[in-house]
C-alpha cells in the first residue's frame, strides 16, 4: 500500500514537471508526441484506484500470445454469460450448481436492478468480471478516458457487491468492433498497463442476435466446439435470454459426455482474443 502510495506521488511530481517544462520552454504545439505524452499520464492518473491487485502473465505481451483457442489444454469449456444479471440470472446459477459446473460472469453494472445476484455468482464459486456500466459502445470507445470512467463504475460496483476486486473483462461487442477502430489500440495498451487481462470469445452461441430457438443456440455450441482443443463459449444472461437459460442444461449433459471439462476464467489462463490487423 505505502509502496503503491509513492508511486502515485511519483508520478504526480513526473507531471507537475513536465507541465511547468512544457509552459515555461513554450516548446513547439507542432510537438504532437509531447502533448501525447501528457496526455497519457493524465489518464494514467485518474481513476488511480483501478488496477488489477494480481497482474496477468499474458499482459506484456498479449498480442503475440492470443491464440485461436489451440493450446495445449486438453478440452476445456469456459462458459461465459454477458449482460447479466438479470431475472434469468437465477436460473443459470441453479443449472450450474447442478452439474457442478464454474462459469463467468461478465457483468453490467448501471442500473441494473438485480446486481445483488453478482454476490451469489461470486458465492457459487464464478469468476466475476467486469463488462461495462452503460454498455454504450459510441460513449465508451469514444477514448481511453471514456473507457475507464466505465469500466471503473463497474469495476467499483463488483468490489463493493463482492469484496473482491476484479481482475479480468470483456470489451462490449469484443476487443474489435465497429466503434473502436481508432481507439482500440491505445486502450488494450492502458489496460495492459494496469494488469487487467481480457477475454474474448471463439465459440459464439448466437443468443445476442434475434431470437434463436433453445436447439437453434445448442447447435451453435456443439458444432462450434467441434475440432478444438479449448472453447470460450459466447452466451448471455440479460432478460430476453430465455431459450439461452432452456439450451443450457442440454449443452452442458452433451458436453460432459463428449469428455469436456469445465472451468471459469482468471489472469492466469491464456488469452483468448480477438487479432488487432
Ligand atoms: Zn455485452
């Protein structure tokens, strides 16, 4: 604590410095790498509560680590539930709990009028991480800054709801998506930097788009877990996720019968993320 302490006087010194350099020098405003720079401790600097208190092993060099899914774990599901929780939220906890299984809980934090069933996700023995708060692809991926105000709401929430910090997420919509394109970069690189590792997703259940049936979402999962080595499974537990919560139970019996074993995510699994080109 009195070490992570220092560090932040350190850095506030670092940047009362470069300022007083940068107004006294009146150094070119051509100078675009410089103003980048400060830009960058100034992010750094807010929200100075929001590292990971474990850092992952992947997150110096995440890029060149992310795999496809092929590693040499041998048939191991990560079951993971985006948008959540909600009042279907129950019911997957219930199936879990039957068949024994651990699961991840990317949660939205906002105004979600059932967050009290994050602390039962986390008593069940589920990894927790964040999601988003607002879940507004346009507000978040507007910059770093904007990003972490977001994630720290949901962050804070988790913390507070389970009395652990979190130490993994999930972009809203995947690390690459239609919003983040000149964003995306810069914001894995700070989320690196603060420890935080983040999953996305080779299996896609299919439950985000429309309404699929309950066997319409168990084939997706069952033909998209065939030939690989290790799946992280797209689902969701918001509220219209109801054929998601009647596919579960099967996908799981089928699953187990097919020799896959089952674990939650943490830092210490290897990325499964999406390439940057
Ligand atoms: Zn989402």
């Amino acid at each position: 604590m009195v070490k992570s302490k220092k560090k932040w006087i350190f850095l506030y010194v670092i940047t009362f410095f470069l300022i007083f350099i940068y107004s006294t020098n009146k150094l070119d405003s051509e100078d675009k790498e410089f103003e980048k720079e400060i830009e960058k401790i100034e992010y750094q600097l807010d929200y100075i509560t929001t590292y990971s208190e474990d850092f992952s092993p992947y997150n110096d060099n995440v890029m060149e680590t992310a795999t496809d899914g092929e590693v040499e774990e041998e048939k191991m599901i990560y079951l993971t539930f985006d948008d959540g929780p909600s009042s279907v939220t129950p019911k997957i906890l219930e199936i879990l709990k039957k068949y024994d299984v651990k699961a991840t809980f990317f949660v939205v934090s906002g105004d979600n009028k059932y967050k009290e069933y994050i602390k039962q996700m986390y008593d069940d023995g589920h990894t927790v991480g964040v999601h988003s708060d607002c879940h507004e692809y346009k507000k978040i991926y507007s910059s770093v800054d904007a990003f972490l105000e977001d994630f720290t709401k949901c962050y804070d929430i988790i913390e507070k709801i389970t009395g652990k910090s979190p130490t993994i997420f999930r972009f809203p919509g995947g690390s690459i998506n239609n919003y983040n394109k000149s964003t995306a970069k810069d914001i894995i690189n700070e989320m690196n930097r603060r420890g935080f590792a983040y999953f996305d997703w080779n299996v896609d259940s299919g439950d985000a788009t429309g309404k699929l049936s309950a066997e319409e979402i168990y084939n997706n999962v069952i033909n998209g877990v065939k030939g690989r080595k290790r799946a992280v499974i797209l689902m969701h537990d918001s509220a219209a996720k109801s054929t998601t919560v009647d596919a579960l139970e099967n996908i799981i019996i089928k699953l187990k019968e097919d020799g896959w074993q089952f674990s939650s995510l943490n830092n210490k699994v290897k990325p499964m993320i999406f390439r940057i080109k």
